[in-house]
C-alpha cells in the first residue's frame, strides 16, 4: 500500500500536490514515487464523524489525509494510500486525481 | 504616498438573498453608495477594480459597461481574501502614474448555499483532486488543524480564542449591518456545535451575500475627511505551502510596510485583520508586529483585545458581520476607512492610525496571500 508523490528529477524533493517547476530547484522535470507511510501531526473530528489529518513523510512533506479503519492518534505513523476501501488497521488515504502527472514519462 | 478613500459602501450583507439577486447587482450597489459617500456620480470614475467568486460568466468590462463607466484603467483581481489589498496596491500606483483619477475598488458576491457549496469544491484544482474528495468541504477543517498547531506553539485554549470572537461580537452589536449583532458569552462560544475540532461554530464565519467598495482619488489636500493610504505591502506564495501556516506572508510586509507608513505597530489605533479564523486574527497580529513577539499571546487577547484597548475589527469583523465571499477582503478596509473618516457610527473610536491586512487563497493546506496596508486619517 503507498499514495503517489512526486519527486523532482534533479534535487529529488518530494512534492504534493504536483507542480510545474521545482520550487525548491526551479527544474520542471518529475517522476512519480511511491511513499509508504507518514507520521499523523494533527487530527481534526468533523460534525459527521469524519477524521482528517495532516500527514509528514520523512523529509517534511505534509499531506492532507483521511484516517480510515481503527484509531489513529497524532504521533503515530500510518501506510498511506490512494485507495478510500483500503484493508484493515489505520490507514491514511490521500485523494488522487487519475490524470494526476500525465505528462509526465 | 498622496492617495486617499474618500468613500466607502456596502450592498447590505444577508444570509438569505431575495430569489433572483445577482452578483453584478450587490456589487453595484455598493458602488453607487461609496459613490454617493465620495460625492460623485459613475461618469466621474476612470477607473474600477472588482473581485468576487460568482460574478460568472461576466468580466470586470462587462460590470463597467452595465455601470456606464468610461474609463482609463480596468482590473479584476482573484485574491479572494487578499484581494482588496491587491486591488489597492495596484489603483494606488495607477494614480501615482497619471493612469487614472478616481479610482472605484469592489468585491462582492452572491454566496447562497449552492453558490458555497460550488466554491469550496472547486476552489482550484488542489481542491478539486486531492481535497473535495477526502471529503472536505470547505477550508474548517484545515485551519482546524492550523489552530491546534498554534494552540500547541502559543499556549493557547479555546477560551482566549472565544475572547476574540466575543469582543468582535460586542463591535458587532452597533453595527446594524452585521448579521449577528446578539451578545455571545463564553459558555455558547464554548459549548456551540463542533464543526471541526477544535473549531466550533463561532470560529467560523457566516457565509453572507453582499458586497463592500470604495473610492480612491490623490490625496484631495484639506477639504474633507479622507483615509489617506500610507503603504500597501503584498507577499504571494512566500512559504510555497512547506511550512506550518502559522506564519503568513505578512511577516515579510511588516517591516517595509511599517518603514513606508512612518510609523510602527505600536501607533496604530486600529487593526483590522482579516479574520476568516480567531487563530488567523492572531497569527496576522504577531506577523504585523502589532502583537510584539514578547508578548504573551494570551495574555494580549484579554489585556488588549477584549478591553477594546486595541479595538480590533470593530465592525464585528467577519466572524460577526458575515463573510460575503471576495468581499471578505474588502470588509476591514472599508471598517477602517470609515473609523478613519468618522462614518462608523455608534461604534465610532477616536483613531489616527490603522492598519488592515487581507489573506486568502487556501493553495493546499493554507492561504498564500497577505496584503497589509497602513491607513491614516486626514481632513
Ligand atoms: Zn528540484
């Protein structure tokens, strides 16, 4: 299980959502890599139950994610995926577009 | 800098638009009041400036044309809001330059429930692809999160949170044209529904439709009541989204800004800060240097804030007046403005200084636009 980033050919910084140029580098050619896991920062509960949360990979990029499946509490570390039925256990899904990166070889 | 608001307007904001009302008619109707307020008529506007979410499928030229406006200078900003800011920033040089001579700025919007629910799904395509479908709807649940961030870093509870939502309130109760006017205590602010953890319903803002303008002309010298601008600072993008949020690109405005305007945080009798959230109004306090790093942030809320030392937001803000979509931006400028020029009523205060910041643009995980500007009364 991974949710899709993407990693900037010539300094490899990780990025989400995806840009055009490499803000860190300022080249515009990317690849799309798969991260595993992030560690759970923060949480928010919403009026119908829903917990959202922002997500680090190692190296510092945050994402927004759903937690899905058991519990999960900030601190904790959490496969990622970009599946919204992912299996058992605590899971943080991070939406993807399908055209997510097409021009990219 | 020799430019100066002469007028100030509002189309009144509602939570229940009349079925039928349009976008470019609450705009226009903002913009025949602040004309009226300046003492002038449309055909003495060369040039006009205009921002809102739902103005589609029109266009700043086709407003100005259903308006009757000749003019010299056009733009349309998309800041949301941080766009009166922008708007300033730009008519201010146009002036300098000889682009123009009376200059209208507006931003309004038609933000009924279909028109919201639109706007926070398709915000831009950050939204769209990776957030809308979480789902999330709307921005609550990130600055949820950035409020928990700064409740850690600051030493913040709720309840010096809910200190800012009710001084706003209290502004609000003489302001007829806010939409919640009714004294709040701290245990509703407390015990209100959860909308986002920590967020309850007063951290955030009541969608309104409605609109807010102003006129700009050079500085007139002394023959009428006037906010002169004294500096209008804009930071895009400053932290590219890497960072926590709890900074905004006000940090980066202050000190130019503040160099430009003559005078420094501590003068200014007035703030009006862009307050889509209370830790928002704190973050942009600390950024501008109006609440010193120093200070205790707790310790300020009450000690300043909610004894109206430092009146902040005195039209209630939007917290209390209404959010009415780009608008939002344009709400703290006009407040300002009118306390400068002594229009504002019963909430009236003696002030000679103001600062007013605008924010917006929520790229991914928090805004990326700030715009401050320093404001000064003359007459
Ligand atoms: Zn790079």
């Amino acid at each position: 299980m991974s949710a899709v980033v993407q990693e900037c050919r010539n300094c490899r910084s990780l990025l989400f959502p995806a840009r055009l140029f490499c803000p860190v580098c300022g080249e515009d050619s990317f690849s799309t890599v798969a991260a595993e896991t992030g560690t759970i920062e923060q949480t928010t509960t919403l009026s119908d139950g829903i917990v959202l949360a922002t997500v680090a990979l190692d190296g510092g990029l945050r994402l927004i994610a759903r937690l899905t499946g058991s519990e999960a509490e900030p601190g904790q570390s959490v496969p990622l995926t970009n599946d919204p039925v992912a299996g058992s256990g605590a899971n943080a899904y991070i939406p993807i577009h399908t055209t997510l990166n097409e021009d990219q070889s | 800098m020799t430019v100066s608001i002469i007028g100030t307007g509002q189309s009144p904001y509602t939570r229940h638009p009349h079925p039928g009302t349009e976008t470019s008619q609450v705009i226009a109707r903002a913009v025949r009041n602040a004309l009226r307020e300046a003492g002038l008529s449309p055909g003495d506007v060369d040039g006009f400036a205009v921002s809102s979410f739902t103005l589609n499928p029109d266009h700043a030229i086709d407003l100005a044309w259903r308006m009757g406006l000749r003019l010299t200078w056009l733009m349309q900003d998309t800041n949301g809001g941080a766009s009166a800011g922008g708007m300033l920033q730009h008519a201010v040089r146009a002036i300098e330059a000889g682009d123009a001579k009376v200059i209208v700025l507006a931003a309004g919007d038609l933000m009924d429930g279909p028109a919201f629910s639109q706007l926070v799904a398709s915000y831009n395509r950050a939204t769209q692809d990776h957030l809308a479908p979480l789902p999330m709807k709307g921005p609550n649940a990130l600055f949820a999160m950035l409020t928990t961030r700064q409740m850690e870093v600051l030493g913040l509870t709720r309840e010096d949170y809910g200190h800012i939502a009710i001084a706003q309130r209290e502004w609000a109760a003489d302001n007829p044209g806010a939409v919640y006017r009714k004294a709040l205590t701290m245990d509703e602010y407390l015990n209100a529904p959860a909308v986002a953890t920590p967020l309850g319903r007063y951290d955030c803002v009541p969608p309104v439709t409605g609109a807010d303008a102003i006129v700009l002309v050079a500085d007139p010298g002394n023959s009428r009541p006037r906010a002169k601008v004294l500096t209008v600072r804009a930071s895009y993008n400053a932290d590219q989204q890497a960072g926590d949020g709890l900074e905004t690109g006000l940090r980066a405005c202050a000190q130019p800004g503040w160099e430009e305007a003559g005078i420094g945080p501590k003068d200014v009798g007035l703030a009006c800060v862009y307050d889509d959230y209370p830790s928002m109004v704190v973050a942009q306090l600390a950024d501008l240097g109006v609440l010193p790093a120093d200070d205790h942030p707790a310790d300020f809320i009450k000690r300043r804030i909610a004894t109206r030392e430092l009146p902040v937001n005195t039209s209630g803000g939007q917290l209390s007046a209404g959010q009415a979509g780009a608008a939002g931006g344009m709400h703290g400028l006009v407040e300002a403005a009118r306390q400068l020029m002594g229009t504002a009523g019963a909430r009236q205060i003696s002030v000679r200084h103001a600062v007013v910041s605008g924010y917006g643009m929520v790229l991914y995980r928090y805004g990326a636009c700030a715009t401050m500007s320093v404001l000064e009364a003359a007459k």
